[in-house]
C-alpha cells in the first residue's frame, strides 16, 4: 500500500505513512481499544495527580519529589505522544501525515532519552541520601537538582535532534506502511531506499550512552547503596532503606532491558509482533505504573494527597 507520493530526483517518495497497529479482528481490536484507553487514563490521570499534589505540598519539596515531578511530566509527554494517535487509528484512519510521523518521533525520542538520564539523577539522589546523609543538603541543593534537571531535558533534546534530522534527510519510497504501532526509527528506517548506516550507527551510540551507560551508572550506585545499608545495624533501618530503592530498580530495570533490545540491534533484525510487545512496555506500561510504584504507595505522598483532598 503507497500513500500520495510526490516525485523528486525521478524518485516516488511517500507522504503519508500507514500504521499498520495491532490485529484486525474486530473483537481482539476493541478489547485492545480500550486497553489502551484504560492504560492511557491512569497513566495521564495518575502522572497529573503526582504533579498536583507535589507541587501543592511543601512538605514534598525534596530533591527526591523534584525528580519524580519531572519523571511524570516526562511520563505524560510520552503517553500523549502514542497513545491518542493510536486509539484514533482503532477507530478511524490509520494514516498518519510526514509531518506528523517526524513530530510523533521526535516527541517520543525526546521524551524516552529523558526518562533514561532522570533514572540515573534519581539513583544519584538516592546514592547521595544513603550514603553520604550528613551531605546531602549541600550535594543535593536546589541549585543542583535545577541543573540537572536541565542536563537531562537539554541532552535529551540533542539526541532526538540529531536522530530526527538524520532521518529527515532519508527518502521514503519503498513502502509507506510502518509495522509497529507509531512512528519509531527501528521500521522506520526499514522503508528508507537510502543507505541507512549512519542512523543505525547514531542510535546505536545514542543507546549506548543513554541506556548502557546510565544503566551502569545506575548499577554502581546502587551497589555502593547496598553495601552502605549492609552496614546498618538496625533491621527497621534496613528495611526503610531498602523499600526507598526497590521501587526504583524494578522499573529501571523493566525500561532499560526493552529499550536496549530495540535500539541496540541493527534495523534489520526488527520483529514485527515480538517488538511492538516489547514497545508497549516502555510506552504505555511503565508510564502507567511509575505513578503507583513511585508516588502512590509512598505514605508521604497519600498524606498530601488526604491534606489535598480535605481542602477541596
């Protein structure tokens, strides 16, 4: 199936792309219509309550509250970016403009290199607040949570600019069907009737970087947490410091892995049924479950929330 095309070069390149999605069966579609509308509510529902009730608290004006505010800021920017496009596209048509293709990217890849660098921030705030507790209000001040906040929006908008615009510069003439369920390079790149060895390479190192590296990042410090909480003698301790940081390594631990596997391998090892699987856990699972695993279950947060509610 071709799009509208328009000639240049004596080429017919494409300028519409067809998501192709999830099953066609009318019953397997609605009941995957409204699982994704249930996993789209709660995950925006769930990361705007987080803001609200964060920012109306004082009490939650740490740097621990200060990433998990970004975090659900980034949750919902990656949400809004997928998931409306593809409830319309259940229902409606699946086509979606070259416009709109490249702005779904670059919003989506934007937003994903910005929750990889915020879960390093947030193993370093937890480092820092377990570790070297006597420091922690000069290491972890104001002043520095701003700043790196600003690294990890900055940065990740670098690497979605250099992605995006080396994919602009690719011509799209083979196909316009996108076998995935929104526009990602991995298909995306399959489509191209250009070489595509220099985006392979950049999101390669672009994986690399944001998602090995901080992974290892994140490893570290979470080793030099344990062998610190080892070290406390109080089991109540122990335990406090441990929930603190399991919540944490479970989801990075679930985002990393799928992100790895679908940006670390060459274009031409895409999976059609295997990958989107793997793609709706990073797009829609994790955002959906960060609000509860995160904030939600934190007697802190529940407490504000009752001071909030009581007020309205």
């Amino acid at each position: 199936m071709l799009a509208p095309s328009r000639a240049v070069m004596n080429q017919t390149l494409v300028t519409d792309f067809f998501i192709l999605g999830f099953s066609e069966t009318p019953g397997l579609r609605t009941l995957l219509f409204f699982g994704f509308l249930l996993l789209y509510t709660v995950a925006l529902s769930g990361n705007l309550l987080i803001v609200v009730v964060i920012s109306s608290s004082p009490a939650l004006h740490t740097p621990m509250y200060f990433f998990l505010v970004n975090l659900a800021v980034v949750d919902i920017l990656c949400t809004s970016t997928i998931l409306p496009e593809l409830l319309v596209g259940m229902v409606a048509s699946k086509t979606i403009s070259y416009g709109g293709c490249m702005a779904q990217l670059f919003c989506f890849t934007w937003s994903m290199g910005a929750e990889l660098l915020l879960f390093s921030a947030m193993a370093y705030d937890r480092y820092v607040a377990i570790c070297r507790p006597l420091h922690y209000g000069a290491l972890m001040g104001p002043r520095v949570c701003t700043l790196l906040a600003g690294v990890v929006w900055t940065v990740s908008l670098i690497n979605t600019s250099v992605n995006t615009s080396l994919l602009l510069r690719l011509p799209f003439c083979r196909s316009n069907v996108v076998e995935h369920f929104f526009c990602e390079i991995p298909p995306l790149l399959k489509l191209s009737c250009a070489p595509t060895q220099l985006n392979e390479t950049m999101a390669f190192t672009a994986d690399i970087f944001l998602a090995v590296g901080n992974f290892s990042v994140i490893t570290l410090s979470y080793c030099c947490i344990v062998a610190s909480i080892l070290r406390v003698r109080s089991a109540v301790g122990k335990r406090r410091a441990f929930s603190t940081c399991s919540s944490h390594l479970l989801v990075v631990t679930l985002y990393y892995s799928t992100v790895i596997y679908t940006y670390i391998r060459p274009a031409s090892s895409y999976s059609l049924d295997k990958d989107k699987l793997v793609s709706v856990i990073y797009t829609s699972v994790a955002p959906s479950l960060n609000p509860l695993i995160y904030s939600l279950r934190n007697v802190e947060v529940k407490a504000a929330l009752r001071r909030l509610l009581s007020c309205c």
